[in-house]
C-alpha cells in the first residue's frame, strides 16, 4: 500500500487510541498473498475470546478459502455483484452467523447479532494488528448462504467477510481506486454520546483530559 494511501486512511480521533484501531480500515483491493495459517488462526483465536451475553458466544464462522477454488467460488457466489467485483481477489472469505436462541433455556437472545459483531470485531482488529484487513460485508443473499451450507433453523447468516493482505489500488476499477482513496470519517463524539436525555450532549467531552 503507498504511503500516501496509508496516511490517508489513519483515523483523525478525538481523543488518543490504539494504533491498530486508527489503521483499520476496509480495502476493496487484496492481494493474492496467501494469508499464513498460523495467523488465521490468530485472527479466529481473537474472535473466539470476545465478550458474549451469558458467554453464550453464539457465534459460527463459515471459511473458503482460494486454496480450494470450488468452496471459494462456492461462497463468493452467494455476495451481492458489487462486492464480488472485488472480493473475488481476497485469499479467504467468510461468512458469520449467529445463533439465536440461548443454550441453556431455548429462549431468544436478542443480543445475538450484538455478540456476533463484537467477536467480528475482534477478529478485525487481531488481523489489523498483523497486517491483515478485513471488509465486511452486508450485501450478501442470506437465503442462498442458508440453503448452500444447510444453516439449520434457528441459526441466521449475519455477514459476509473478506480477509487478506492489501492489494495494489491502481489494478483496481476506477470506482474502487475512488472508493479506496477516499478519507475515513467519522460523527463526532457529542452527536452520539448523551447523558440525562436523548439527545443531550454529556459534558464529559468538554472535559479537560488528564
């Protein structure tokens, strides 16, 4: 990735965090770098460790990989066209899904897809930390992904996942180089941070920070 590209993408925070947080991003550009196993592995291993009500931890990761181009073709044939574009070149795609009932009584856990987020969470910011990236992924047909991989009742696809090293953005379309290049941004902190009422601004961001 050029310099100017990764200058570019490193978020402009408000406050100070982590570096693998300010670097992460979502590229429509991979390389076709194969994405070592051991750090795979990692990535998953970070997905497994995230906080889940109950410790339910209802999540499931379906993995294809370039590897096998049948399983691989098999998956990106279930992404929206605009995304297959591109995700077509990321070595490994995968797809989250979420259980919705509680294992220990059977009844809706309405914090599911919340849980599933948090462990693709982590798994994006392990792979950020390794200098990987990933791009996840709405636009996907759920009931084709149900039917392909025999998803049972009670278990829903949340969303489709792409992960690999960064690719050259000039190989890209023009649509994509735009996409690619243009700034992260954000809403501001007092837009959504609020105390008392919906919609007051706490006063801890005009805090002075110590």
């Amino acid at each position: 990735m050029s310099n100017s590209l990764t200058a570019n993408k490193i978020a402009e925070t408000q406050c100070p965090i982590e570096e693998s947080l300010q670097q992460r991003w979502s590229p429509c550009t991979f390389s076709d770098r194969k994405v070592e196993t051991k750090k795979l592995c990692s990535v998953l291993e970070a997905a497994r460790w995230a906080a889940s009500s109950y410790n339910e931890q209802p999540w499931s990761y379906i993995i294809a990989t370039q590897d096998n181009p049948a399983e691989f073709d098999q998956l990106l044939g279930c992404l929206a066209e605009g995304n297959q574009e591109w995700a077509r070149n990321a070595p490994i795609l995968m797809l989250s899904v979420a259980k919705l009932n509680f294992e220990r009584n059977g009844k809706d856990n309405r914090h599911a897809f919340h849980d599933v987020g948090a462990a693709s969470a982590n798994l994006a910011m392990q792979a950020a930390a390794l200098g990987l990236f990933v791009h996840q992924m709405a636009g996907f047909d759920v009931q084709k992904a149900k039917d392909i991989y025999n998803i049972p009742e009670g278990y829903e696809p949340v969303a489709a996942i792409a992960l690999g090293y960064m690719g050259d953005p000039s190989t890209a379309s023009e649509k994509l180089q735009e996409r690619d290049s243009a700034p992260r941004t954000r809403k501001s902190l007092e837009t959504f941070i609020f105390t008392e009422s919906w919609g007051q601004t706490s006063a801890l961001l005009n805090t002075e920070p110590e």
